[in-house]
C-alpha cells in the first residue's frame, strides 16, 4: 500500500493506493482531517459511497453524499470526527474491500454503503469484526448484525403507499420491478403490504437490468397491466438504475394504444437524481418522503458551502454524521469507553436530524413520520401528511 500526502486548501487529503485487483479509479481512498474543539481523540468515520460507478447518475449522487458528510463534520466540531471516503462504484467486491481498508485504518464505524447488495456484502465480511455500520440502503432485509438502516425501510414505504392507494380506490395494484435478487425484497414488501391492507395485486412483473431486455420486455408488461385492469403500479426500482427506462416504456405503449395508464406510485425516492422528476412518464406520480424539518436550513448551508443544490437523498449522510456525532457527546457525558452499543443506537428518545426524529428498532430499522408527495413538472408537492 503507497501512501501519498497532498496539502489542498488548508485540508490534510491522505490517499491510500489500495492495490486491489480490479484496477478502477475507486482503489482511492480520501481522508479528510478536519479539526474539532474537543481535546479528546478523534472518532474515525468511514464513508464507503459508490464514487465511479459506470452510472454517471450514481456517481453524482455520490459526490452529494460526501458533501454532505462533510459538512456534517464541519457542523459538529465538538465530536471531534475524522471522515474518510472509500470509493465502491457501487459494487459488492469493492465495498468489501474498502471496508477492509477502513478497519486497517482503524475506523469505529462505517457509514453507506448506499446499496442493500454492498451493505449485506460488507457486513457478512466484517461478521466477525465487532464494528457498527449505518447502511444509507432503505432495504430492512439487511438489518441486524450491527447494521443500522437509516433509509425508510421498504416495508414502511410500501405500507403508507397502499393505504393511501386504497383511500384513494385504487385496490387492483401491480408490481413492477428489477428481475433477480436486486428486486426481490422490494417487490416483496409491496406484495406482503398490498395483502395486509386488504387490496389485490393485478400482476407482478419483472424485468432485466439493461436497456435492450427492458424495451424487449415492456410490451408484455404492458399487455399484463391492460389484461387484469389493473388501477395502479407500484414501481421498486431507484432512479439510478432501471426506473426511468421502464416507467416511459409503459408510459409510452399506453399513449400508443390511446389507453389512460394507471397511476404511478414508487418506495424509491423518484428525487434522487435531479432529472427523474423532469420524466413525463413520471409526472403526477406519487412517492414518500419523511417529514424534514430542516430541510431548508441543510439546503441553504450545503448551498453556501459548494454552491450547488444538494441531492434528496444526500440528507441521510449528514444525518448518519448527526447521529454519530450525538451518540459520541453522549458516551463522553456518562464515561462510557464504546459510544456505539447497540443500547445506544436504539435509545428511546432517537435522534433529531433533518428527516425528523428517527429512531431504530431493535432489529436495525429506522422509524419515522412519512409524508406522499405528487410530481408536479419537475417538482413535486406533499398531497397527503402523516
């Protein structure tokens, strides 16, 4: 491993060559030095986040995420937290090996990676290892073992999407999502709450992750929805893969066939790449957010610092930082040697971040308030409130 040391805008950037097999720009690792108040030592934090995926969606999304991180750090100087980012482009090997990395360095916890498939990868790796991570996944299947999801489950999605479907008259819904493992626990959630809130699932259908298998599968799906009238369709992929190439393929045999579709619904955060909410294919659809509070004032002082607006989703790393820095100041009050206990994670009280009060269950989960929102021309507006 060669370490090299570079001094950029008064910030130690230490990268690490990794040397692993596969020879991307992800065997860099950054680390930000940024000096707190306190005179205690400082906490190190790993941010594993897809830098250099093939998606270039992906790799924006994850250049937010840091940024957002790395605010945090600069909000909560007390803690006293060192951040370091580990590039996975978003895929399983890679995370792995940059949690590898991260405990070399000697890490006390791991926030990301973004993906249920990197998460479960790096925590049956690191099974062993007693070190917490704060998946950035909203996939509830991954929970447990020391990982903590700070995205809402797909579980609670899918539950507040259908009740609202049903309120609504929708009760014959479909299901929509990525063939494979990669859809299997969304497509499950959407199913098990369509049951349980006493609607019927029209059809299920999968598709392969690529373009060409989508535009060939499309026409199928679409004569399935026509087939068993169907109402709604829950979609479960995210922006940055399969979504927006299958919901326009819908949308456009519909309008081919002079056919009204139905009412598009998602358990993805559809704002989680800028372009998504611009998809006509998409507009007067509905998706969940959770209740943020401080939205605007994280939105003004990320805009302040890069100049920029921030990604939706990029919230959920400065919350992660948030609810490390709280639990640090907490075990330091009490005197304790390990600020990350399981105990501690699933206080009670929660932690009050810009998504509003979060709180995990026992199991790994996080819990909160959700509001349905509508996109409304490349935007979109709360039409129902928890």
């Amino acid at each position: 491993m060669k370490l090299v040391l570079i001094r950029l805008v008064g910030i130690n950037v230490v990268i690490l060559l990794l040397g692993c097999n596969i020879q991307t720009p992800s065997n860099l690792t950054i680390t930000e030095k940024i000096k707190g108040k306190s005179k205690d030592p400082p906490i190190k934090v790993a941010l594993l986040v897809p830098l250099e995926s093939p998606s270039k969606s992906t790799s924006e999304l994850a250049e937010h995420i840091i940024n957002a991180a790395k605010l945090a750090v600069t909000d909560f100087p007390e803690s006293n937290l060192q951040l370091s980012v580990y590039p996975t482009s978003g895929i399983e090997e890679l995370a792995v090996k940059a949690a590898e990395t991260a405990l070399k360095m000697e890490s006390q916890i791991i926030v990301g990676p973004l993906f249920s498939e990197e998460t479960v990868a790096v925590r049956e790796h690191l099974e062993s290892q007693d070190i917490k991570i704060i998946s950035l996944s909203n996939d509830p299947k991954i929970a447990g073992g020391g990982v903590f999801v700070l995205g809402t489950t797909f579980d609670t999605i899918s539950d507040r999407l259908v009740k609202f479907a049903v309120r609504k008259r929708l009760n014959r819904i479909a299901i929509v999502g990525p063939a494979g493992n990669i859809g299997f626990n969304g497509i499950s959630s959407v199913e098990k709450a369509i049951e349980d809130n006493g609607a019927i699932v029209s059809t299920i259908s999968r598709y392969p992750l690529e373009v060409q298998g989508i535009t060939t599968v499309a026409p199928s799906i679409f004569k399935n929805l026509v087939a068993t009238d169907t109402q709604a369709i829950i979609f479960t992929d995210t922006p940055t893969r399969g979504l927006p190439f299958i919901s326009e393929q819908i949308y456009r045999l519909f309008e081919k066939n002079k056919k009204s579709p139905p009412q598009f619904l998602g358990i993805t955060r559809w704002d989680g790449a800028k372009q998504m909410l611009d998809e006509q294919s998409l507009d007067g659809g509905w998706f969940v957010i959770p209740k943020q509070i401080e939205k605007n004032h994280f939105y003004k002082r990320y805009i302040e610092k890069f100049g920029i607006k921030p990604t939706e989703l990029s919230i959920l790393s400065y919350d992660a930082i948030a609810i490390i820095s709280n639990l640090v100041l907490k075990s330091r009050k009490v005197k304790t040697v390990d600020p990350f206990t399981h105990e501690s994670f699933t206080d009670a009280e929660g932690f009050v971040t810009k998504n509003g009060i979060i709180r995990f269950d026992s199991n790994g989960t996080s819990v909160r308030p959700l509001d349905i929102v509508q996109v409304v021309s490349g935007s979109y507006k709360i039409i129902d409130i928890d």
